[in-house]
C-alpha cells in the first residue's frame, strides 16, 4: 500500500529545491517603470520591493502631482511583477494551467 512513499519523499524534496530556486531567480530580477516623461523613475525586484527610487526635483514643490506619479508608477510596477510571477509559475508547472488545461 506504502511501497511509493520512497518516491514520494524524493518527489517533495525536488519540488521545494525547484521552489527556492524560483523565489531566488524571481528576487535576482528587476523591474522598472517611468512616470511623468522619466520624472519618477521606480525600480522593484521580483518580490515586488522597491530597490531604487529617483524623483526628479521640480516634483518636489509639486506635491498633488508627485503623488500622483508615484501611485501610477507603484501600480505599474505592481502589475509587470506580478504578471512575472504567473509566468514563472506557469513555467514550473510545465505550461499546466489549473484554471483551464494546457496552456
């Protein structure tokens, strides 16, 4: 009944080796987004923090519109990584989509 357990446990030890180093390869990239004609330049790594961060200086007596450039930028930022994330976790799954078959 238990003859497959040797197997199963070398299945499991592949997965969580192949999950770090996902997480690891998704850390290592960088994603980055302008707002504003390059007046806010946003840098996040793939866990999605941010790394890097430049505000030009003229946005600095402007606060309704720095804000205003900083949100799209985060949520531009946000949505390249995630969409990474789905890719690389497709790309692990083999191209398997639980959602809906084979991609």
């Amino acid at each position: 009944m238990f003859e497959g357990m040797g197997n199963m446990s070398e299945m499991l030890k592949g997965f969580e080796q192949n999950a770090q180093k996902f997480k690891e390869e998704l850390a290592a990239k960088t994603f980055s987004v302008k707002a504003g004609g390059g007046m806010i330049e946003l840098t996040l790594n793939g866990n999605g923090e941010v790394i890097d961060l430049n505000i030009d200086d003229e946005l600095l007596e402007d606060k309704d519109s720095l804000q205003i450039l900083l949100i799209g930028a985060i949520n531009d930022a946000n949505k390249m990584v995630q969409q990474n994330q789905q890719q690389a976790a497709m790309g692990m799954l083999g191209g398997i989509n639980p959602f809906g078959g084979v991609k």
